[in-house]
C-alpha cells in the first residue's frame, strides 16, 4: 500500500467518523430543543394541576417543585449540551488531522467544555428566567 493510499484509507475512516459525530451531535441539538418545550409544558402543567386542586396554602409548595422541576430540566439541558461541545470539539480534531494530511489550513480547536460553561450559557437563558420568575412570586406570596 503506497503512502497515498494509506493517507485516502485515513482520511475516510475519519470522514466515516466526522459524519457519525455530526449525527449524534445534531440528535444531542434536538434533544436540548425538546428538553426546554418538555420543562415549559410541565410547569405550566403543575401549575395547573395544583391551582384546581390545591388551596391557597399550597402555593409555595407549587413554587416549590415548580423551581425543582426546572433545576432539574436545567441540569440535564445542561448535561446534554457539555456532550455536544465535548462532540464538536472531537470532530474540529478528526477535521484538523485530515486538514494537516492534506496541506489544507486547519479550523480552530474548541476549547476543552466544562459544565460551568455548559450550565451558565446563553442557551440555558429560558431555565434561568423560569426560576426568576418563581423566586419572585414565591417571595410575593
């Protein structure tokens, strides 16, 4: 096998692998989308829930799991979206190799994810506004 050849075998094991990343990324992606609809419609499900057939003692409990069901959503929002940069960061790699293999530039590395990161982004603005909103009416009522 010439040199070439070995060189067209990686590069397409690579690619093979580049296109399996991109799949489980853009699952992850979806997943995250679903993930903030899910939390909304379970709020505003518990809410609906305990206002019929609760009473107006009840109220800060309904605060309550409403906040722990959005921490909840939030951590796994967030859990999902750190395996997704962690995903794009190995494929900018698998790109990169196959870039330095063919004289082309290379992309840009992503920087290593953290959960901090993954918690406190701007995607996770919808779960941060949600708890807002429950602290200030759990703090009115």
């Amino acid at each position: 096998m010439s040199d070439e050849d070995v060189k067209t075998a990686s590069d397409n094991i690579d690619w093979k692998i580049v296109d399996q990343l991109h799949d489980a990324t853009l699952k992850i992606s979806n997943d995250c989308f679903e993930y903030k609809k899910l939390c909304v419609a379970v709020v505003a499900g518990v809410i609906a829930l305990m206002v019929r057939f609760g009473s107006e003692q009840n109220l800060q409990f309904v605060l309550a799991v409403c906040g722990l069901v959005c921490l909840g959503f939030w951590f796994s929002d967030a859990t999902a979206y750190f395996y997704q940069r962690s995903l794009r960061r190995t494929m900018t790699r698998k790109i990169n190799s196959i870039a330095v293999r063919n004289g082309a530039p290379e992309e840009p590395n992503l920087d290593q994810p953290t959960m901090a990161a993954a918690i406190f982004n701007r995607s996770m603005a919808l779960y941060f506004v949600l708890i807002l909103i429950i602290f200030i009416l759990w703090l009115l009522f």
